[in-house]
C-alpha cells in the first residue's frame, strides 16, 4: 500500500533528518509536515527551504481541535487515508529545562501530544512513532545500586525528574501508552540520548545539549571583551560518569530501521549510544577544541572523584557558575541504557561512529562557524536555554 508520512517538528534538529531519512528510504512516498509560521516566516517558506517536494500542513501541535489545520487539509488527508497508509512522526517538542518555561514545555510537549492523539483519531490514522527522551530516567541510578541501568520495558520506577522536560515527555509516554491499548493504536516509542550534529561534517541546525556547555566557555570569552584575567571555574564528575551523545545521522538511521519492523510497534527502544564517553573525557576534549579555535579556557578546571565530601565543590556564585551547575546532573550521571529490544527486533545492536577529538572538533567548528545558531549580539544578551 502506499505510504504518507505525516511529521511533527519536521523543520527542528531531530526532525528535520529525520525526514531526510525517510524521504531516501521511501522515494514513492508523500510527505505532509506540520509546520507553523515563525519569527514572521510563514509555514509554508519554513518547508519549502528544506523539502520542496513536501506538503506544509500549516498548523500547531498546541492548537486544538485538529492542530489547527484548515478544513480543506483535514478533508484531503480524511480523503487520501482510503488508498494511503498514514504513518505519524511526532517528533515536536519543547526541550526548554527551565522551570520559568515549564507551562509552555508541558504545554508542547504532553498536550501537544493529547493533540496529536486526537486528530490521528479522527482521520484514523493507527500507526505513530513518538520521539521522547532517554532521560525519563531521571535521577534513576540515585535509587539504589541496582538501578544503574534504565531498562526500556519500564518507565515510572519513582525516580525524581530533574526538570519539565523530563517529567513532560514521560507523562506524554504514559498517556500515549493508556490510549495505544484504548484506540487499538500501533505506538512505537523511541527514547533518544543527547544529540549532536552529523559525523562527517558536524553539521547540525540546533545547539543545545552537549552544546550548552561549550555556548557557556564561548559566553564567558566574549564577555571578558578581550581581557584575559577570567574567574577560575571548577567541574567536579565522578570518574565513571558518561554522556550518551550520539550523531543524528547514526540516531535516525537506527530509528528509521527500527520502525520499518512489524514488531516494534508497542515497543519502547533506546536511541543511544552503546559506548558513550566518560564525562571528563568529553568535556576536556572540548576545552582543548575551543582552545585551539580561539575560545580562551584559562581557568576552567575538570576534577574527577570516586567519592566526593560536598564541602569540596564551591557554591556557585558568578551567573556562568550557577548556569554550569544547571546541567551537573547529566555531567555525572553513571547510568546506561538498555537496548534490548533494539538488539531483539533488529538482531544486533548497530556501533556508534568512533566518538575521538576529531569529530568534537568538526562539532564545534561547524557550531562556532554559527555561532551557536545566534546572531553575535543575541548571544551575549539572551539568557541560553537547553
């Protein structure tokens, strides 16, 4: 049967590969992204610039009834679901950890999705892939020794959630999983690490994640306005934390390979990478990258710890150090991720490209070459948001 391919958050960092991946694997297909107009861009524009070949359905995760769409798109979808198979990405969503921000980030995020839900109901469209986050697991690994492992088959295991983001996204997975049994509905869920640009180039549309700390070294350069006598600041990890980064390109081809299984529907995969580097490792790396490409670094200090006295670590005080201490948590995470049903559906678990100072250089090049995807001035005026 033909396809269309209906996707959410089409024209963002995840989504936009995303539907270059599909578009490579399913030429014969049609594709119908939602967009809406932004930044006094229309919808249609926002589209086109990226996939010409696209159908903009203009509208809004946000809106309800029927995401905002007009009439005449709802009749053509309602009409060309008798001779297509309608699959759902609903890969939009607000990644703000900002309290400040929460309403807005539920707002996308779980009702959005309710949203989603709704109008997949009445056009009938049965088959959805949801984008969520592998950090529902939140705090898990601080529950006990035997939870240093986030298994895909669970979801609430009374862990804290760190920020609305996290308890946004689970909430939505939950929801999503009472109406999947409810609506005879085909879910499969895929909870995606940290992500970061492409591998052989580095070439990314979204900076944030793994990039916030590095626009935080870059910030407290330029703020300096070229003096040099810049405030020490000090990163404490534990020696065996990790950050699961993982290449775009490596997640939605995993995701897309995945989702063409009859059998992952119902199912819950882990979109991360099975080797990710230790903390330390990364974050030294990188001040030694933004060194090289002309980021002054003097001062800032990486110590690792098998076990810490709290009164070691200094309260931050300075802006920089207080927004540094926003995003510790993922810095000293220990936790792994479970890919068994990965391995389960696709027979083996696919290796992530080899993650050395070479790709963090051709990340923070293409990124610094963007300056973080803002105008120089915004940069340095604009508080940063993960």
């Amino acid at each position: 049967m033909k396809k269309i391919f209906f996707v959410t958050g089409a024209t963002g960092f995840v989504g936009s590969n995303l539907v270059q991946k599909l578009y490579v694997e399913n030429r014969k297909a049609l594709f119908f992204l939602l967009s809406r107009d932004k930044k006094g861009i229309p919808a249609e524009d926002r589209v086109n610039k990226l996939f010409p070949s696209a159908y903009t359905m203009k509208g809004d995760v946000c809106l309800w009834p029927n995401l905002g769409l007009s009439l005449k798109d709802i009749r053509l979808l309602s009409k060309l679901s008798n001779d297509y198979e309608i699959e759902l990405w609903h890969a939009a969503g607000n990644i703000s950890f900002d309290e400040a921000s929460s309403d807005e980030t539920f707002s996308v995020n779980f009702d959005g999705t309710k949203n989603v839900v709704e109008f997949c109901k009445k056009i009938g469209i049965k088959r959805i892939h949801y984008i969520s986050t592998a950090y529902v697991a939140g705090d898990r690994q601080k529950l006990g020794n035997d939870k240093q492992i986030a298994y895909e088959k669970e979801d609430w295991v009374n862990q804290k959630l760190r920020n609305p983001y996290e308890e946004s996204k689970l909430k939505a997975e939950i929801y999503l999983k009472e109406k999947e049994k409810e609506l005879g509905l085909k879910v499969t869920y895929y909870r995606i690490s940290v992500a970061v640009g492409r591998y052989e180039n580095g070439f990314a549309n979204n900076f944030s994640g793994y990039y916030n700390f590095c626009k935080f070294i870059v910030l407290r350069d330029r703020m300096q306005n070229g003096f040099k006598a810049l405030k020490p600041i000090e990163m404490w990890v534990p020696k065996n934390a990790t950050v699961n980064i993982a290449c775009i390109d490596w997640m939605v081809d995993l995701m897309v390979k995945i989702s063409e299984k009859n059998e992952s529907a119902g199912e819950v995969f882990h979109i991360s990478n099975p080797d990710p580097p230790q903390s330390s490792w990364l974050m030294e790396k990188s001040l030694k990258v933004l060194g090289k490409l002309g980021i002054c670094v003097d001062g800032i200090k990486i110590f690792t710890y098998d076990r810490l006295k709290k009164d070691i670590i200094k309260t931050p005080e300075s802006p920089i150090e207080k927004t540094f201490s926003y995003y510790q948590d993922y810095a000293e995470s220990e936790l792994r991720f479970d890919n068994a049903n990965v391995k389960k559906v696709l027979g083996y678990m696919p290796k992530h490209p080899k993650i050395d100072e070479n790709l963090i250089e051709r990340l923070l090049s293409f990124a610094l070459s963007r300056n973080f995807g803002r105008p120089v001035k915004k940069i340095l005026s604009k508080k940063l948001s993960i």
